[in-house]
C-alpha cells in the first residue's frame, strides 16, 4: 500500500503501505505535541486508535487517494471486495471490476479526478471464481492538509438488489395473474352471453319443431287420398259425395292455417337468425380481444365501451339492471384496448353485483364518457350496496374483496393496469347503501418509457 502523508505543523508521519490502521495509530501518537496530552485537549493516541479500529472491522470499504488518483490506504474490506492480494499494487483495483463496467468506471474516475466533486456510482465486482457484487461507491473531495485528494467508500449492494430483483419478479408475476384474472373476466362475460342467446336459439328452435309437428298441412295427404280414390268420377265425388262437397271449404281452412303456420315458423327463423348472428358477433368480439395484448392502437372510446357492456348485457338483463349511458364527444385515443376492456368489464360486473346484493327495485348501472385530464374519463357509477368508509383505503389491495367468493384480483389488476397505461383508476362512495362509482382516467397518447 502506498502511503498516507499526513503534515503537522509540528512534523510528519509517513504511513507504510504495509503498516496496518493500529500501527500506524501509534506510530502518529509517538510524535504528537506534548501539549495534546492536556485534559483540554483529546487523546489523540486513543482517537487515531478508535479509527483505526473502525476502518479494519467496518463492514464497507473505505479508501483514500491522492489528488492524481492514486489509492494510498485502504481498508481490509476494500481488498476483499476487490480481491486485491497483498501482493497486488493498490493501483491495480480496475482488476476487479466487472469487464462490463471496468472501462466505464475508469473513465468515471479519471473524469472524478480532473473534476473534484462529490459523486456517486453504481459498478459491479467479479471475483476470480466468477462471483458478482453489486456495489455502490460514494467518493467526495479532501481538503485537509496533508492529506489532500479523496475519500470514498464502497457499500456491498448484492443482497438489497437480489431483493429487489425478487420483488420485481413477484410483481411481474402479480400482473401476469391479474391479467389472467382479468382475461377470466371477460370469458365468463362471454359465455354468459352465449349461453343466454343460446337459450333463446333453443326456445326458437322448438317452437319450429312444435310448428312443424302440429301442422296441418298433413291433411292435405288425405285430400290426396280422396281425390285418387274417385279418380275417374271426380264430378260425382265433388256433387254427390258429402266428402267431396266439404272439401272446398276444408281446403279454404286448411290454406289459411298453413299460412298462419308459416308466419309462426318464418318469425321464429328471422330471430334464431338473429340470435346466431348475436353469438357470432359476441365470438368475433371476443377473438378481436383475445388477440395478444401490449399493442396500442387507436381506438374510439365510446365503441370500446358500448363493447364491455355488450359483454355484459346478458347478465345486467338477468339480473334486472337498468342501463343509462351518458357519453359526451371524446373521440379516439392511442392505448392498448385490450386492457382496458379487462377494466371495464371488471367495472361493470362489479355495478351489476352491487346492484342485486342492494336488494333495491330499481338497480340502475350508469356509464359516463367524459373528456378530462389528459384525455378521457370512464366512469361506472351504481345505486348498490356502495362502499364502507374503512374499505375505502383499502379497495385496491391485492386480495381485499367484500364478496364471499370473490378473489380480490378485479380492482387490484385494475388500477396497476390504469397505471401502466398512463391513467389512473379512482374511487368515490358515500358509504353504505349510498352507491359507488368507479373512474378511470386514461390518456390520449400512451406515456413515454419511465413516465408511468
């Protein structure tokens, strides 16, 4: 190690590269002025000796170098960091760094040491075995004289980043679920939408079969029959036989029921045509949105929203909810429309449960499309059970529900996907039996990397 000069006005001590903290504390206590041993005056040998003892057992690494940069002490945690044996010069500690940053924090050295000033960096160290630190080293400029240049330390960062690194993960995965909850969501729209068209595709179709069953277009195979019987004599069969002469009057009647059955019947076609075209639009929907997510694309917001509740009109119409739109001009927005239609399907079903868990008559669910903020708000407000003031702070944690068999997912994926797109996702109620409204905030343009 090279060597710590440090100039008193009475004298001089040069600190071996090779001499420890301890040693050279007394060493620098053999020539202090008598006059420090004066009880105004502090120990100096024990202070020097304190600091000492700090430097060799502190769990960081400190160093000090001269104004041209180079190190002249060290501490034993700085060489172990930077596996530095005693052999190697004090010099030499670019040896450790990692070689993705060596050439970096080299530059950022030599930059430090033309342009003193208090700086902090973040490297890592990569021992011979090819272990990996994360370090963070704060270095700031020395004044004192005789010991001009800088003093830095170095904090072992590992554990906080692999911590942080974990939670990242977790986080990741959180979202993963939440969006999967959320995809959940939308399928189960789906398919209670199917199903309740389905219903009626199948009341339709029997009606057909009854129709069809009960139809009294088969008499007129026994009008065939009676006119092959006369074959011949169908004048006498028509004056003379009582069968002949009703069957005018049988065929007027049977004519009219048969139209009437065809009316029944087309009716019924028209709306199990209608029906299926209902369901098709619902899986063509459903396949627009089950596309992969990440992608923004301009969409109109009234369009996306008028989909949710197509989502979820087969359950708001079971379940007896009156629907009031109230949407104003906003126009397109750029966004990734796949996740809000996640939000706003978990929005709306919330409402609709709300709704019949309030046990009200009327249960209204009005949807409000207003611009603000930054581009468009999206509000589901209901008259349900409404929210308790003590679950207010707590509406959005992940697992917090006020269902029995809820999971807590919806509103949690909720407002971390309104968060990742830029927008915000807020809560209002007056408390219980007092109704709730949701509002989502999205912007017009998605945000710039690092602005969510």
């Amino acid at each position: 190690m090279k060597s710590i000069h440090r100039c008193e006005r009475q004298g001089a001590v040069a600190v071996d590269e090779h001499m420890t903290s301890s040693n050279a504390a007394d060493k620098a206590s053999d020539t202090l002025p008598a006059s420090w041993d004066e009880p105004s005056v502090p120990r100096t040998s024990r202070d020097l000796r304190v600091i000492a003892a700090l430097a060799d057992s502190a769990a960081v690494a400190i160093y000090h170098a001269d104004t041209s940069g180079h190190m002249t002490y060290v501490n034993p945690m700085y060489r172990e960091i930077l596996g530095l044996t005693p052999e190697k010069s004090l010099d030499d500690w670019a040896d450790g760094v990692h070689p993705q940053d060596r050439q970096r924090m080299q530059e950022s050295w030599a930059d430090f040491c033309l342009q003193p000033r208090a700086v902090q960096f973040q490297w890592r160290a990569q021992s011979k075995t090819g272990v990996v630190r994360f370090l963070h080293e704060t270095v700031v400029p020395v004044a004192t004289p005789g010991v001009e240049g800088f003093v830095g330390t170095i904090t072992d960062v590992t554990e906080l980043k692999e911590a942080q690194s974990e939670v990242e993960n977790l986080h990741r995965q959180l979202m993963d679920a939440s969006r999967q909850a959320g995809r959940a969501e939308v399928a189960t729209s789906v398919l209670h939408n199917v199903g309740n068209v389905l219903n009626s595709v199948n009341v339709s179709a029997n009606l057909v079969v009854d129709y069809v069953r009960n139809s009294k277009a088969n008499g007129l195979s026994r009008v065939a029959a009676l006119l092959e019987d006369a074959g011949a004599d169908l004048g006498v069969f028509f004056t003379q036989d009582e069968r002949g002469k009703r069957l005018p009057q049988f065929l007027a009647k049977l004519s009219t029921q048969i139209g009437t059955d065809q009316q029944q019947i087309l009716t019924e076609l028209v709306t199990l045509q209608k029906n299926i075209e209902h369901i098709k639009d619902i899986v063509a929907m459903q396949q627009s949105y089950a596309k992969l997510g990440g992608l923004t694309e301009t969409v109109h917001v009234s369009e996306l929203v008028e989909d949710a509740l197509r989502l979820n009109e087969g359950a708001l119409n079971r379940h007896g909810v009156t629907l009031q739109r109230e949407f104003s001009p906003v126009g397109t927005i750029v966004i990734d429309k796949h996740k809000v239609l996640q939000v706003l399907v978990n929005l709306i079903r919330n409402a609709k449960y709300a709704c019949d868990a309030s046990g009200r008559y009327e249960k209204l669910l009005t949807v409000k499309v207003v611009p603000g903020g930054r581009g468009v708000q999206i509000t589901v407000a209901d008259n349900g059970v409404g929210i308790a003031p003590e679950h207010m702070v707590r509406i959005f944690h992940h697992g917090f529900t006020t269902k029995k068999e809820g999971h807590g997912f919806g509103l949690h994926s909720g407002a971390l996907i309104a968060k990742e797109l830029g927008g915000e996702l807020r809560v209002h109620s007056e408390g219980i039996d007092r109704g709730a409204s949701f509002t989502l905030d999205l912007p017009s343009q998605p945000p710039e990397q690092g602005q969510r």
